[in-house]
C-alpha cells in the first residue's frame, strides 16, 4: 500500500482525468503546420522585460518546425556576432539588433516588421 500513494517512479504515466477516453499522444506526435517562409508573419521587438535589464530581441510569429528554427538562429547569431536560443516558436537573440534582423529575414524571403518602441 505504500507503493501506491508514494509519488516518483511510474508516476508520470498515469491518467488522473481523461474526459473523451482518447490518448493525449496523438496530439503531442503531431507536427507544426510547416508554412513557406514568404507566408509568415514576423514581428520583431526589442525587449528587456523580466531579464534583468538586458537587451534582448524577439522574433516571434513562425510556423515551422523545431529543426528549421534552429538552423535559421544558427545563420542569424552568425550574421548578428550574438548568442541566442529558441524558446517556445521565438527567436530570441542577446542584444538589440532589431533593425539588422528584419534586414537579414526580409533578404532570406521572410516578411518581417518591427514592433515595439
């Protein structure tokens, strides 16, 4: 009876509530809806809200895989001489270097904006 009520191993499997009776795995397999990169919207900002004081700049506003992103952030930090790190469908990269991202992705066939002050 201890095994049951004690939390750790085997359970992190178990179904507490399921109201339809469906497994949730089929909509965690599922793949983003993967759009071309001229039929994104971008928006690009500068922001430095829960960070300390440290500049940072956001992409947001892509519809693409995992994989895509982290090659797109790789060209960018390069182009950029930053650091930067994919968070959640973001870009975000140290630094405000808004102005020189919407250039980069509009050249790479994104089209981007800038927003924000």
């Amino acid at each position: 009876m201890g095994d049951r009520n004690r939390k750790g191993k085997g359970s992190k499997n178990r179904v507490v509530y399921s109201e339809f009776g469906g497994s949730s795995d089929e909509a965690l397999e599922r793949s983003p809806v993967e759009l071309s990169p001229s039929e994104q919207k971008l928006r690009v900002q500068a922001s430095r809200k829960g960070r300390g004081g440290k500049t940072v700049t956001v992409v947001s506003g892509f519809q693409c895989g995992p994989d895509t992103l982290k090659d797109l952030l790789k060209k960018l930090k390069a182009q950029c001489g930053t650091g930067g790190t994919v968070k959640d469908d973001t870009l975000e990269l140290q630094g405000d270097c808004a102005d020189q991202l919407v250039k980069l992705l509009v050249a790479q066939g994104y089209p981007a904006k800038r927003s924000g002050g």
